[in-house]
C-alpha cells in the first residue's frame, strides 16, 4: 500500500506508486480507460465527454474536436456512461 505523503519506499519510484486520494483514482479511472462521462456543473450546466487530463485544479474535457478545461470547484457531480 502507498504511502500518502513523503517520498515513496526505497527501490519504488512515484510512477508505479497507486493515487494518493480516490478523487485522484477515479479521474485516472475514467481517462485511462476513456469512458464518456456527463458532467454538472454547480452553475447547472451540463457538459459531455472524455476526460484527456487532469491535475490539481482542472479537468481536460474532449468532446469531437472541441476541449474544454473545468476547473474542479466549478464541478458539482461526474456520471460515467457505464459503471466503475
């Protein structure tokens, strides 16, 4: 089991190391395995597509030639088309 902060065991790289939050686990979820997701904004907007990246404080959103970037304290809820 990973560590959640300090530098990872001797011998293991931060690469190979599991995310540190489940936020973190299930964005990695939905990119890797690029399901579609429709996502709600607190604004009330709804958005649709597939996560390409994220970090600490965004969400790369691509839907057909179009990418957006959300800011995660805009996001209120993430729905994928299928279950994880």
């Amino acid at each position: 089991m990973g560590l959640l902060f300090g530098s990872p065991p001797k011998g293991q790289n931060v690469a190979t190391q599991p995310p540190a939050t489940i936020q973190d686990a299930f964005l990695k979820h939905l990119r890797d395995n690029k399901l579609d997701v429709t996502m709600f904004l607190v604004n009330g907007i709804r958005l649709q597509g597939q996560i390409r990246q994220f970090d600490n404080f965004t969400v790369l959103l691509v839907r057909g030639s179009g990418t957006q970037v959300v800011y995660k304290h805009a996001i209120s809820a993430i729905y994928p088309a299928e279950p994880v």
